[in-house]
C-alpha cells in the first residue's frame, strides 16, 4: 500500500504568503499613524481687527494682516488704502475678498473695480523692486468667485493634511489702480484651526509700482 505524502508542510507554505501581505500592510498603517500624530505644527495667527484707516499716498508696510475668513459662506473685506478689512463695503471701498482658501481681487466683468493680480515664480518679496505694469488677471464672478493668481496658492500635504503657503509672491493692482505686492504666509488659526488667512504686502497708496 502506498503511503499518501503528509499535507502539513504544503498548508504551512500556504499561509506565507498572505501572511506576509498583512504584516505588511500593518507596518504600512502604523507608519501613516505615526507620521499623522508627529506631523509639525503649522504657523498660526490670530485674526487681526484694527480700525481702518486712511494711509494716503504713502508707501505701507511691510506689514503683517490676518483675516478671519473661517466662515464658508461669508466673504471678507480687504481695503489696501485703509489697512483693515471692511465691513459691508461699497462697491469699490474693498481690493481683495477672502472666503475660507478662496482669494479674489475686486476686478474684471462683474466687479466694480480696476483690480487684478499675478502670480509671480522665482522672485522673493523682498527682492520684489517693482511690480509689473501688465498681465494682470481678472477675477470671474460667479456662485463660487475665483482669480486665476489665485486658484493654487497652496500645497496640500497627505500625510499632514495641512494647507501650506507655495513660496510665491503676488502682484496687486488694487480697485483704484493703485499697487501692492503680496505673499501668503499661513492658512491657520491658533490651535491649527483653518480658516486664517496670514498676508505679508507692501502698498504703494502714491501709484507707484516700485517699493
């Protein structure tokens, strides 16, 4: 009578495999859960509320401005000639409009203001002598408002799942024609709650555009 093979090693061999695949994956989670709970704190400031007030032709800044733009369904008010945020401005009493991430300029169909802006690459804010005169874009009305300089000013990391600033550095042509130059610097309230939206800018009330 033949004797059958013993079936115990093969069962063993089996099991390696898939074995190996959930370790794996443990290993894999545990790294995405340590690396959520150790990820940095981002920079945070608290909103800002200083009266407005008129600045002439004078060159501002720079200046450090944090808006409170936490609550989605409410835009904020920014006035370049005041240095605040503008509660229920007229028409073309405010240059740039904050909502959440969202950034508009008061310029373009649908705005009453000559405003626009540009993205500017390789360039730091300090180096930033003078702004261009041309290639200002438009921001688009609409039910959600945007303006192309805009439209991807940060990064979003996956692992933090923070919002961080892009080094970049704006051009600002404001509601009166007048200029700026900009950068974002933090997107975060105390405590890492979102929806503070940090600027540095320089602002140029004579209408100039050199700094």
């Amino acid at each position: 009578m033949t004797e059958r093979p013993p079936v115990r090693p093969a069962s063993r061999r089996a099991w390696i495999l898939p074995g190996s695949l959930i370790a794996t994956a443990a290993i894999l989670a545990a790294t995405c859960v340590v690396g959520t709970l150790r990820r940095p704190a981002p920079p945070s400031f608290a909103p800002d509320e200083p009266p407005p007030r008129e600045v002439g032709d004078s060159l501002v800044g720079p200046r450090l401005y944090t808006v409170d733009a936490r609550d989605e369904r409410r835009w904020r008010w920014f006035d370049f000639s005041r240095g605040a945020v503008i509660e229920s401005p007229g028409s073309t009493d405010w240059d740039l409009a904050f909502r959440r991430h969202d950034v508009i300029v008061n310029g373009g169909p649908g705005f009453a203001g000559e405003g626009g802006a540009i993205a500017l690459e390789g360039v730091t804010f300090d180096a930033l002598a003078e702004v261009p005169g041309a290639g200002y874009s438009d921001s688009e009305a609409g039910r959600d408002s945007t303006n192309p300089a805009f439209e991807k000013w940060y990064d979003y990391g996956f692992t933090s799942h923070l919002l961080e600033p892009k080094p970049r550095v704006y051009a600002i042509r404001t509601a009166d024609g007048r200029y700026a130059k900009l950068e974002i610097v933090s997107y975060y309230c105390p405590e890492a709650v979102s929806g503070c939206l940090t600027f540095r800018y320089a602002y140029q009330g004579s209408g100039a555009r050199a700094f």
